[in-house]
C-alpha cells in the first residue's frame, strides 16, 4: 500500500521516512502524516488497514514493540546485531507475506 522499504532499526521497524516525518512526536493523528488519500485504496486494501487497526489499535505502544521484537521477520533483518545494535536492513514484503499468512492458518 506504499512504497517505502521497511528497516530492521534496534528499537523495531521503521519506515524512515515516517520516522523523520513524525520524529518528536508523542501523539500521532491524520494531519501528521505525509501525503495520502485513503480514498484511493481498493476494497482489500481498506480491509486490511481495518483489521489492523481493529486488532492493534487499542494496544500500548510497549506491547507493540515487544511483539514486533519478537516477529520473525523483524528478527530475521536483524540476524546477528545484538540488542540495542543500530542496523537498517529491509524487513522484506515477501518475509512480512510468509510470516503473516501462516499466522492466519492458525487461527
């Protein structure tokens, strides 16, 4: 749904652009956010911002990260970087699409 590479930073994944748009920020609403148009998305793609939303939305920003520190695909990007240890490998579409659809196979 955007172009933008997602990277295996220490403190979890980051799109840097995001990152550097909404730096400083504690608090995150629309009017924040870089360009977009949430009416150009098609039926799939505005079903599944909701569902992520549905299911991650009223989570604490700590379960969050945790959960994202514990993801394969996250953790595959980092591969030998220690805790804490910078790094900006790409968190691939295609390891996000293998690790999230064996998810929904077992629910």
């Amino acid at each position: 749904m955007f172009r933008d590479k997602i990277k295996a930073w220490a403190n979890g994944p980051v799109v840097p652009a995001l990152y550097h748009a909404l730096k400083g920020r504690f608090e995150v609403n629309v009017r924040h956010l870089v360009a977009g148009d949430s009416g150009t998305l098609d039926k799939e793609a505005r079903d599944t911002v909701d569902g992520v939303l549905s299911f991650y939305g009223g989570k604490a920003a700590q379960w969050l990260s945790d959960l994202t520190h514990a993801e394969r695909p996250w953790l595959e990007a980092r591969g030998s970087l220690g805790p804490g240890e910078p790094g900006g490998s790409e968190i691939t579409i295609s390891a996000m699409v293998e690790y999230y659809e064996s998810l929904k196979k077992k629910s």
